[in-house]
C-alpha cells in the first residue's frame, strides 16, 4: 500500500497528461482521457491495495476546483450574450423540453425493468451536473452516490461519441450540437464542446446551467408523476 498521500495528486496530474497525449495522437472517440484516466487509476488503486479515501485525502485539491472550472465554463457564453439575448425565448424552451425529456427516460426506462423507486430517483438526474444532482437525488429519495455515477457514466458517453452521433443524424450549426451536449451531457459535454468550437461550448455552457436550474425546481414535482405513470 501506498504510505504517502502526496502520491496521489502527481499520479493523477501524470496519467491524465499521458491519456491526453494518447487521445490527441490517435483521435478515437473510445479513447476519451477522463476514462483513460479513470480506469488507469483503478486499477493502480487496486494492484497496490489503496483504498480511496487515501487516494482522494491527497488529490482532494483537483476536487476542490472542479467548481471553479465549472464557472470558467461561463467565458465564453458571456462572449456570445448578444446572440443569447436575442433568442432567449427558444433557447429556454429547449432547455425546458431537453430537461423533461432526460428526466422521464432515465427514471421511466428504470421503472419498466424493474428498479427499485429509489433507485429511479437517483437516475432521474443524471443529465446536470453533478452537486446539482446529488441535491435533486436526496430530495426526490434517491441515493446521491449512484446519482453521481450516473452523471459520469453519462457525461463520459457524451464526451466521446455525442459529436460523432451528431454527423450520423447531419445536426450541422455548432448552436444546436452545443445545446444538446449540454443539455444530455453537462459539463464533461461541454469541455467537449469547448474543446471542438468555441461557439458550441459556450452554447453548451447555457444549456448546462439552464438545464441544472430547471431540473432542480421541476424534479420533485415530476417525479411523483413518473411513478404514478410507470410503477
């Protein structure tokens, strides 16, 4: 077992950098670096019997600025408020529509195999980002930990295909792959996004802080009727 915590931090900076290194040379969409990272890491914590409340005590600096970097995301949406002003009505709207349409298939598709409803509740949020789902979880009575698995579970699949479905269906103006990668995929779409044009992220960007409101104001009154649909 790794004795020094300090380890921790270095170990995930240096796996990251070689998983970027390795996506950008072979640009496959499987070979997203957040998973790269994440699956390396797993199983260094397991060769070397570390446990991860050790790993994470040394790392938990790369936590704490996961919020800041989220607020980052907001440049270059406030780089293309002129646009937003002027289509504030539509873009709200499918922010709306997007935010129904994720919450009842998550929720839905586990009801009708069988999920427990606390279960389905902990899925029902699994398209904004990830506090904001872990507060919609514990509200509606689902498990914050599942829901925050989900969130990556979703936004890694976002991040790595959601640009090539993008091509297959011809959904051509960075404007709308932005929004549907933020409104489905919350912020590892949008760094995608970010990464792919500066326009889509920054639509994107909309999308996953409008997503992430409605979501929490509607999810404790959409979720009774979900249940009462599906159960």
């Amino acid at each position: 077992m790794l004795e020094h915590i300090w380890w921790s931090l270095p170990l995930t900076i240096v796996v990251f950098y070689l998983a970027r290194k390795l996506s950008t040379t072979f640009k496959l969409p499987i070979l997203n670096p957040l998973l790269i990272t994440i699956t390396v890491l797993i199983a260094l914590l397991v060769i070397t019997n570390t446990s991860y409340e050790h790993y994470f005590a040394g790392s938990k600096i790369l936590n704490d600025l996961l919020q800041p970097a989220v607020v980052a995301l907001a440049f270059p949406l406030y780089e293309q408020m002129h646009q937003i002003r002027a289509q504030w009505k539509s873009l709200l709207s499918i922010c709306f529509a997007g935010s129904l349409v994720a919450m009842f298939s998550g929720a839905a598709i586990a009801l009708w195999l069988g999920a427990t409803p606390d279960i389905a509740g902990s899925i029902l949020p699994k398209s904004v980002t990830t506090p904001i789902a872990m507060a919609v979880a514990d509200s509606v009575g689902g498990i914050p930990a599942i829901s925050a698995a989900c969130v990556l579970f979703v936004g890694i699949l976002g991040a790595m295909f959601g640009h090539s479905l993008f091509d297959v269906l011809r959904v051509r103006t960075h404007a709308s792959r932005g929004l549907a990668m933020g409104t489905a995929s919350h912020a590892l779409g949008t760094a995608r996004c970010a990464e792919v044009n500066y326009i889509e992220g920054a639509y994107s960007s909309l999308a996953l802080m409008t997503c992430g409101v409605i979501t929490s104001l509607i999810a404790p009154f959409i979720f009774p009727v979900i249940l009462h649909l599906f159960s």
